[in-house]
C-alpha cells in the first residue's frame, strides 16, 4: 500500500458555497457514463465523494452491493451520511481518507470511481495507480474531470476572462491541473491502465435558474471560499480584484442571453 499523502490545497475548499454547487450533482448529471456498468451486487468506492449526491445514488443502483464513499474532509460527511439516512439506504458508509494511501487491500472493490477530483491532487498518475490497485481484476477504474480551458461562456466578459485566468493561476499555485479533462486518458496510461475508454459530455446552464443559480455561486465563491483565501495569500490577486470579478459574475447573470458550457472529460478503464 502507498503510505504518501496529499501535496496539492485544494482550490475550492468546503465553504457553504461550494458544497451546495457539489450537492446538485447526481450520477445522471455527473456519471451517466458508468451507469451501464454498474450491477446490482458490486463493491464501488467513491473518492472525494464530498456530500454524497452521486454515491448516494450508486447505492441505488447496487441494492445487494456495498458503496463507500471517501472523503479527505470529515466534517462534509456530516451531510452525506443524512442524505443516505433520509433516502433509507443500509448498503452504504462514508469515511474519512486520503486517496493516496488507501486502507483497502489490493482487488477490494468492483468499481473505484472520482469526480473531479484528480485535477486538485499533486500526483493524479499515483492516485489513479492506487485506484487500480483496490480495484478487482476485470473491475473498473473510472473517472471525470472537468477543464478549465475549455469553457466557453456567452456573452463574452472582461470579467469573466480574468477570473478564468485567475483560477488558472490559483490552480496551479496550489499544485492543481485545472486542464486535467484533456490529459486524464494519458495519465491513466501512464497509471498502467491499458484499456482506457475515452468520452465527453457537458454541463450546460442556460435557463434563468440555472443562470443565476451558477453566477451566483461564483459570487460568493469567489469572495469567501478557499480560491479567494489562495488568491490573497499567494498574492496572486488583490481584495479588489475578487470584487471586480464577483460582480462581473453577478452581471452576467443577469444578462437574459447568459449561456455556459462546462465540458468534462471521462474514462472507462477495465484492469487486467
């Protein structure tokens, strides 16, 4: 078993703000693409399973299985163990870890899954290894990851591209990839993955809820979660600079023709 830890800060940090953006996301929204792999007696392991929207749901689909969702931050389990409780869930438990040293033997589970969790680490290609080694042979390691890169947003803003810029530049002074959709089938390769299965899908907002639902997150987010705390300490940005860029979210949001695509790369990988 590996025994390092993690080197990276995590940008978004866990400030209401962003755990409420991680709770609308299901496995619909956000791993259709595993969905038809699952079965209904499978071990499946959720890394960086935040609140617990989209384990929750594996449970759903795996009655006679077992799930486990892993976070590093205890304290957000608090939720995710109240969500399992309302939906009358028993085949299911969260834990508290650090997914670069898994406590789990090698073969443990069916599936080993992350959501946008490999762009925040220091070491995505070890973290993908030590999925590979809890996952069964002929089980499945998966994942999907967003990037930054390529978002495309309408109408066009001043304001919004600096905060793209500004996030780039966070990312990385945290030890982060925020590109990683386009690299993650490499570093499944270089993980010794071999059959790496490769798609794309987007969330797209568009109607007024989803508009100022979104632009309204980033206003907070950008003012009071972890990304403004590394912004000011790695002096990468003034306090007025993150004023500028939560109002020019909160314009956008405004605006009636507010459109944004947010595309997230995703693999299948079966072990050998």
């Amino acid at each position: 078993m590996a025994s390092k830890t993690e080197s990276a800060v995590y940008t978004h940090g866990h400030h209401d703000s962003v755990v409420r953006s991680h709770a609308r996301r299901t496995a619909l929204n956000s791993a259709s693409f595993l969905l038809p792999y699952i079965k209904s007696d499978m071990k499946i392991l959720d890394i960086g399973c935040g609140p617990g929207t989209i384990t929750v749901d594996f449970a759903a689909y795996a009655p006679q299985g077992h799930v486990i969702g892993l976070e590093r931050v205890g304290e957000v389990l608090t939720k995710a163990r109240a969500l399992a409780q309302e939906r009358g869930l028993t085949n299911i438990e969260f834990v508290e870890g650090d997914a670069n040293s898994l406590s789990y033997e090698d073969g443990t589970f069916d599936i080993v899954f992350c959501h946008q969790v490999l762009q925040h680490v220091g070491d995505p290609v070890g973290m993908l290894q030590e999925m590979k080694r809890v996952t069964k042979v002929g089980g499945i390691v998966a994942a999907r990851e967003a990037d930054y890169g390529s978002f495309v947003w309408y109408p066009e803003t001043q304001g919004l591209n600096e905060w793209k810029t500004l996030y780039d530049r966070v990312a990385r002074h945290n030890g982060a990839e925020p590109n990683a959709g386009r690299m993650l089938h490499a570093w499944a390769r270089k993980a010794g993955l071999e059959n790496v299965k490769c798609s794309l899908t987007s969330w797209c907002y568009a109607t007024p809820d989803e508009i100022k639902w979104w632009s309204s997150s980033w206003q907070e987010r950008t003012l009071k979660s972890s990304f403004a705390t590394s912004a000011l300490d790695g002096k990468l940005a003034l306090d007025s600079d993150l004023q500028r860029i939560s109002e020019a979210w909160k314009e956008w949001g405004q605006d009636s023709d507010a459109w944004i695509s947010i595309p997230s790369a995703e693999i299948i990988c079966r072990k050998n």
